[in-house]
C-alpha cells in the first residue's frame, strides 16, 4: 500500500510539473552571438519576476538571425550587433531601440610564441590570427578598423561565422591572437590580453533591440525589452564590457 500511495503521489506531482510548464508563456529571443553570456544572465532575471515566462534563446551572426526573421522564422524579440541588420528587419521588426556599443580589439594568448605587444606585430611571419567573416557585424567592424588603421599587411588564417566563434579558436590556442570584441577580453581577461585601436571610433558597433511584429506574445516581449533597458539591465551590459552609447 506505501508503494502505491507513493507511486500515486509522485505522479501528482509530475502532472503537477507539466501543467505548470505547459501553462508558462515560451518567449523566443533571437540575439547576437556576443550577447549570449549577458543575455542569458538576463533571461534568468527576468524569469524570477515574471514565473508565468520562460525564455529561450537563439543566438548567432546578427546577419543570419536577420535573414531567418526575413524568412518567417518564429522569433519574439531581436537583439542585433549592429544597426544595419536590424534596418533589414525594418518591416518585421518596425519599432526598435538602441541598446548599448561595443568594440573590436585584437585579442592576444600570453602563451603566444611570438610577441604581439602591438597591431603591426601580425605582420611578423609565422603570425596566425583570424577575424570574423565580412558580413557579419564584428567583421564589418574589423574590417573597417583594418581600413582605417592602414598597416596590418598580413591575412587572417580563417573568416569566422560569429563573434564567439573567433573567441573560441584563439582561446583553443589554434591561433595567436583574434580580432575579437572587448566584452570577449573581459569575460576571459585571465586567459588573454587586448590590444586597442587608437582610433576607437572606427572599432564601434552598436545595438539595437526590439519586438518582432508577428510575435504571438507580444506583452511578455515588450516585458523583456523593458527589462534589458532598465537600470538593472545596464547594469549587467556594463559588467560585461559593453558601453553605453552616446550622442
């Protein structure tokens, strides 16, 4: 009799569970690749005051969660690297709001075995170092930094998809030093070094975030939105590395 009224109970208790989730609210956000470690920090805030929401998260290039939004894909939110992208989304996404910058640096292995204390040194031979791929933001970024600053002749060994993907391999030790953004250096800042452009305007990308028009939930989205730029929302933003933008 104990193992049946046990049985029962656990059960209960499970049918309980499902109900419960099955009765909670799935958000979808589709955000930056560099946005993974803040965002899904913030999905867990914003889920203990809103227990009726469960946030899941799509993270990638920018510029390919712009095109799956373009091509129907079943998003709430969008939290873009960069301004351009989100104006591709203009009719999906119509109303959106900056969000914070970020910069791109070279990023270093201490372990390197050869020194690069400066831009020029990946002209030294032997150098490999990588960036990511030209259409995605932090390409975009790199590529106009590059541009401006006129004096790395060398190539990278690879075009990576994202953000994260360019972090990783320089982290794995495959290459030297990364053309990384600066919340990468901060959230590893124990494992690398940065090294900085002068010109730090050239290195910009900013954010943009909003509701995606066809979204079937449309409070919890604009809920969400409200929470990531709220003064406790910036406040993890900022510890990440990401500035707020100016005029």
């Amino acid at each position: 009799m104990k193992w049946r009224l046990l049985i029962i109970l656990l059960i209960t208790s499970c049918l309980g569970f499902s109900r419960a989730e099955a009765s909670q609210t799935q958000l979808t956000v589709f955000a930056a690749s560099s946005l993974n470690q803040t965002f899904t920090d913030l999905g867990k805030k914003f889920e203990l005051t809103h227990q009726d929401v469960k946030v899941q998260f799509s993270f990638a290039s920018s510029s390919t969660l712009a095109a799956q939004i373009k091509a129907g894909a079943p998003a709430d939110v969008f939290a873009s690297a960069s301004e351009e992208d989100m104006s591709k989304v203009s009719t999906e996404v119509p109303e959106s709001t900056l969000l914070v910058a970020n910069r791109i640096v070279l990023g270093v292995l201490p372990s390197s075995r050869i020194s690069i204390n400066k831009l020029t040194d990946l002209n030294k031979p032997g150098v490999k170092w990588v960036q990511c791929a030209h259409s995605a933001p932090c390409g975009i970024a790199t590529d106009r930094a590059l541009s401006t600053f006129g004096k790395v002749k060398s190539r990278p060994v690879s075009f990576e998809a994202n953000a994260s993907s360019v972090a990783a391999k320089l982290l794995s030790g495959e290459v030297d030093a990364a053309f990384i953004y600066h919340t990468d250096f901060v959230a590893h800042d124990r494992e690398i070094y940065e090294v900085r452009f002068r010109d730090t305007a050239s290195t910009q990308t900013r954010y943009a975030i909003g509701v995606v028009a066809q979204s079937k939930n449309r409070d919890s989205a604009r809920a969400f939105v409200k929470f990531v730029l709220s003064p406790k929302g910036m406040v993890v933003l900022s510890r990440a590395g990401f500035s707020k933008i100016t005029p």
